[in-house]
C-alpha cells in the first residue's frame, strides 16, 4: 500500500527547472503509478503536454506517486488512463501534478513557464473527457470527411474558394450527424481559457474523447469551412472560436506548428495581417469569452504569447502573483496597456452590468477581465474601423492620461485617472438593453418585441431621417465588410435594413406603421443587417440626446448621463457626472451618430477640458481647473462665465443646471458642438 503524505515535493531550484511525470505502463481500469523527475527545461529529455480540464476539485481519487498517495481530480486521472502505454513508461507533463499547488512562490514562477513548457512539448496530448454516449466517432467522421474533401477540391481546382459546395451523396455527408456537433463545441475544454495557450503553443496537438482520436488542426480547419456556410443543415455558434484562430492562434509565432498540418488553416496563419493583429489587447478579448476557476487566470493564461513580452524581452507585461489581488492585477495590466498611440484602447473593454454597478464599483474606469459578451466598438490591432471621433492621430499628443492610485497596504483602494475630453451632450432618452438572441425571433406573439422595434422609441417613428439614425446606430454604422461606412453608402444600407424589417423580423403593425420602407424598392440583405445587429447592438440600449442626437451605449447608462469625445481615443464615451468637484465615473464605450469622423473637435476647435474619472470612496477631492486651450498655439486661458444667458447659449439650460458652481456661476469647462469661444 502506498504511504500517505502531504507532500510528494522536493522543492525546485530556480531558473528553469521544473517536473516530469513519469507514467508507468497500464491498461484500462490499471490503477495508475507514477513518478516525478526534476530537469531543466533547456535540457529536457522529449516529453508531451496534457492539456484537460481539472473538473471538480472537490471530487478526487488518489494515485501512486513516488510510492506515496497523492490525491489528483478525477478528470486527471481519467487523462492519465488514457495516455499511458500499456507496455512502455511515457513522459509527460500535467499542470495540477508537476506543480506543487500549495506553494505559492513555486507556482507563481511555474505559471511564468508553462508557455515555454507547451512551445516545446513533443505534442500536447487534449483529453476531451470520457465518451459514454459514443458521439465521437460519428462526429470525428464528418469532420475528417468534409476536409479530406476540401483538401482534395483544393488540389484539383487550385483553390478552396472555387471547390463546389458538396452534395448530400457525397460518401461522408450520406450518414452525417449534424445534430451533434454541437455536443463536441459544448465540451468543457472548449471553454476553458488554459487550453488557449495550451494547443495555440503546441508542435501538434492531438485530441481523444473517449476512446476516439483526432487532429486538433482537423477540428478546426472544419470550423473555418463551415462557418457561416449556408449549405450548413445546422445553426453552429462557431463565432468564438473563429475569433480565437484569427486574433490569437494564428498569431503565435511559432515555427513548427499544428497550424501546419491542414492546407486551410495554414494558409491563413500565414496571411501578413496576423502580424498587425499580434496585440495583448486583442488576446485579452479572446479570454473573456473563457472561464477560470481563478479570474486572475484571464490574464496570466496568455502570458506565453508574444505580444505579452515586454519590449526589452526580459519579461511579460505582467508576472504571475496569486497573491496580488484581482483588483491590483488589472490595475497593473491597465497601466501596462495605456502605452503607445493607442494607449485609451483600454477603456474600451470597460464593462458594467447596470447602472449600479457604475456607482458601487471602486474604479469605474479599470477594466475587469473577468466575462465579457459585448462586442468592443472601437478599431484595434488587426481590425480596421472608420471612427476617428478624436482626430486621434492629430490628438493623441495632447492626451493628459494620469492615472494616481491609493493604497492601504498592499490593497489598492482607488484609482483616478485624468483625461483630455470634450463633454458635448446628455442623455434624455433610451431604450431596453437589446438581446442577440433576439434579433432573429420570428415569433410573432405580442410579448416579443423586436429590438428594432424597442430601439426606435427613442425617436419619433414619421421622422425619416431619425429613423435612419437609429437603423445606423444599431450597427455602429458598419458598411461593407465592417471597415467602410454605412452612412457613405446609404441607399445601401437601408435597403439591408427594410429588408431585414420586411422579411418577418417585425410586427406586422409596426411594418405598416413606417411607410418609409415600403419606398425603398432596392433589394437589400436582410440577413446582413441582422449579422451585424447582433454583433454590435447586444448588451447595449439605443439612446436620445438633449441636442437630438442618437446613439447606441452601454447598458449601464442612465438620464443624465453624458456624452465625452476622449482626445486620442476613436470612440466617444458615456460618463456619469459625480458631485459637484468636476469628476465623473467612466460608464462606457458609445456610438453616436454624427460625431464619429471627428466633427466635435472639428466644431469645437478651441476648448479642452481635462477630465477627472472619478473612484467611489471620496477619500480626496478631485478639482478640476478650468483649462481651456486653441488648437491653434494660443496662450492657456482660465476663468469662469459668469451670464447665465450665455451658458444657455454655450450648452443649453439642462446642461447649464448640473455644471451651476456654489455660488451660481457657471464654470466653463466644457464646450460643446454648437460652440466657440472667441479670445
């Protein structure tokens, strides 16, 4: 019998040394014996990777290791079963068995590694789970079918785009189970955020579930064919993993790769843009859409990628600290982000769940990589959009970014941070938070309400040009492919939006109630409209301005609220105003129409404010000075209008009440579209 103990660690040396396991042979339900070896990284004897998912740490069974008992999850000692060689020792490497969990210190710097232990893996070994229900096989086929069958369009007809769609007598689509694929892609590895870096560093990768086996390079070669293909017989929610090859797998820059093995694949792993898409950030919007038992796991999962090398290439944009707290760990990487000439790009990934949550959070403007389903508006590394709400290139030297933490101990209890903007509009109007699930609901039962239809109460339903507003706003005004402008091509445009309100997705009252739509004699892409409808509009609500703008905003945004061009930023936002010290709390991310191209600061063209985004415990006061400044080189003025008449002619009286001063002059501290100051 195996002797119990707490411990089957000697402890590692620094540098790069770290843990084998050593798996003696065994077969089927053999319980499992094993053995850990200390080495160096650099001089490894070849080894593989497991890559898995723990499972429930709370359900476990104990194995042999070092002739002591060692208790590991089940799931692990599932992938352990499998992998061994029923009559050879085989080397392999397990997170939750090569570290010593317990030791804080030792796992912080093990984390540090476990790119470099992936990058050189003879091959990572992913362990889907068992397969009682034997779905592996049938989907293992098609998936094997359709791309042998693409490989072999490609060689004859020179490429995959000019290969004909395949018919049902096709050998491999006669039998196919469609239905199930979806049990594949809701598998747990397929949502934990570890395998990220696990399969996107790998050599090769080979996936088992259950007894079955399959290139992983093949699973997802097959995703690329059959996304958005209309010949598909099933609904495939494939968008987060076609979103995970282009923004990170693809741009991991290593040399021999799983990306390799499939001619698809490879091709688009070599395509130049993947080097403009080589961003942090970008790696960052991935993980939201993954889980981890420890959100810290959001950030330091990916810390084998390339872009999180520090320039000098000494280290990573952040070290692993398990015990840092959350919130320090993404006050850090918020700071490490904001360099370069997009360094606000970070507030765009800001995200509240309601308006409370924008008041009770310590600092509104941090981002929090915990989850995320709100696609980002703003353009970043690899994706090309139109906006330039700031004239960014012309501003972005004019930025006053300061963030100033506060501390008690090692905790850090807020965060201001002060920014050059231009406060233009409030909010008086909005609608309901749309829902993408529901903007292809055909269910014509009353208590549906399409988001069209709950978007246009912010404006009068007979105003074409408002309506047409909106129609933009919902999509972020996206033309074409997403790179161009809707608002340049609008004919186009609301063609593909009537067309999408005419094809069933509305209420047939509310279709005879916008004449409008029955003028437009295009035809238009119905279907396009709603793609991109769904992209952008989902977890956010339409909204009225005071001066009769429209836009589309964060949930979280309330009456009230107001609207700020952020110099060096591409994107407006929406704040909340907070006391009366000039500070403000960040709400989010917006689109407003007209204002997208730069024409606030095109108007304005005199007056910058520098903006103080305020934390929730006021534990000192934030006082911002009135600094107003031309764009054409003129002397800093600062002072204060004291007519009220001219403050309602500067920003109009509902403006005009909630910046009064104590003592009833108005402070000018912020202008406007509809003004300029003359010296």
């Amino acid at each position: 019998m195996a002797e119990r103990s707490k411990s089957t660690y000697a402890p590692l040396p620094g540098g790069d040394w770290f843990r084998l396991l050593q798996l003696d042979p065994g077969v089927g339900n053999d319980p499992v014996f094993c053995s850990l070896r200390i080495c160096r990284l650099s001089n490894a004897p070849p080894f593989e990777a497991i890559s898995y998912v723990w499972g429930d740490s709370t359900d476990t069974v104990a194995l042999t290791c070092d002739g002591k008992s060692k208790c590991v999850t089940v799931n692990l000692e599932l992938a352990l079963k499998r992998f061994r060689h029923a009559s050879d020792t085989r080397t392999v490497w397990a997170d939750a068995i090569c570290i010593d969990q317990n030791n804080t210190a030792e796992k912080n710097h093990q984390v540090g590694m476990m790119g470099d232990v992936y990058r050189q893996a003879e091959q990572v070994l992913v362990w889907l789970g068992p397969d009682p229900d034997c779905y592996a096989r049938p989907i293992f086929d098609l998936v094997q079918g359709l791309t042998a069958y693409y490989a072999d369009g490609e060689a004859e007809h020179g490429s995959v785009d000019l290969v004909p769609v395949p018919g049902p007598d096709e050998p491999f689509l006669k039998n196919a189970r469609w239905d199930l694929l979806d049990r594949l892609l809701e598998l747990p590895w397929f949502h934990r955020v570890w395998v990220l870096q696990e399969v996107g560093l790998a050599r090769t990768a080979m996936v088992a579930w259950g007894s079955s086996e399959i290139l992983f390079a093949s699973i997802i070669e097959f995703v690329t064919l059959v996304n958005q293909q209309t010949w598909v017989p099933v609904n495939l929610e494939l968008g987060r993993i076609i979103d995970t090859f282009f923004l990170l797998w693809a741009t991991y820059d290593t040399e021999v790769s799983w990306k390799n093995e499939r001619p698809r694949i490879r091709s688009f792993a070599s395509l130049p843009v993947n080097k403009t898409r080589c961003d942090f950030f970008n790696v960052l919007l991935v993980t939201l859409h993954y889980q981890a038992t420890d959100p810290r796991d959001k950030i330091y999962a990916s810390l084998g990628h390339p872009s999180a090398r520090t320039k000098a290439g000494q280290g990573t944009i952040v070290n692993p600290d398990y015990g840092r707290s959350l919130i320090r760990v993404h006050f850090e990487l918020a700071c490490s982000l904001m360099t370069g000439d997009r360094r606000l790009l970070a507030l765009s990934a800001v995200e509240h769940i309601d308006s409370a949550d924008v008041d009770s959070c310590i600092i509104s403007w941090l981002p929090r990589w915990i989850s995320g389903d709100t696609r980002i508006i703003a353009p970043f590394k690899g994706i090309q959009r139109w906006f330039d709400a700031s004239r960014r290139r012309e501003t972005v030297e004019r930025q006053l970014i300061q963030p100033n933490p506060e501390y008690s101990g090692e905790e850090l209890v807020s965060a201001r941070f002060q920014v050059s903007g231009i406060i233009f509009d409030r909010v008086v109007n909005f609608s309901s938070v749309i829902d993408r699930n529901e903007v292809r609901n055909r269910d014509a039962s009353e208590q549906w309400v399409n988001p069209v239809d709950a978007s246009l109460c912010v404006c009068d339903p007979s105003d074409k040009h408002a309506i047409e507003a909106v129609s933009l706003c919902l999509v972020c005004g996206m033309g074409g492919t997403g790179t161009s402008a809707a608002e340049d091509d609008l004919k186009t445009h609301m063609a593909n939006f009537c067309s999408y309100r005419k094809n069933g997705y509305v209420h047939e009252d509310q279709r005879k109630a916008e004449t409008f739509e029955h003028r437009v004699k295009e035809p238009g892409n119905g279907n396009w409209y709603a793609r991109f409808l769904s992209s952008f509009a989902h977890n956010r609500r339409t909204f009225r301005t005071e001066h009769g703008r429209y836009g589309l905003g964060p949930q979280a945004l309330m009456l009230g609220d107001v609207c700020c061009v952020v110099l060096g930023s591409d994107v407006p936002f929406i704040l909340r105003p907070v006391g009366h010290q000039g500070g403000y709390r960040l709400v989010g991310e917006c689109y407003v129409h007209g204002v997208m191209r730069g024409e606030i600061v095109d108007m304005v063209d005199a007056f910058i404010r520098h903006i103080t985004l305020q934390h929730r415990l006021q534990r000192s006061s934030a006082r911002t000075s009135l600094e107003c400044k031309r764009r054409v080189s003129r002397p800093l003025i600062r002072g204060a209008v004291q007519d009220g008449d001219v403050a309602d002619r500067q920003l109009g009286q509902g403006l005009r009440d909630r910046y009064l001063g104590a003592n009833g002059a108005y402070q000018l501290v912020v202008a406007v579209c509809d003004l300029r100051i003359v010296e």
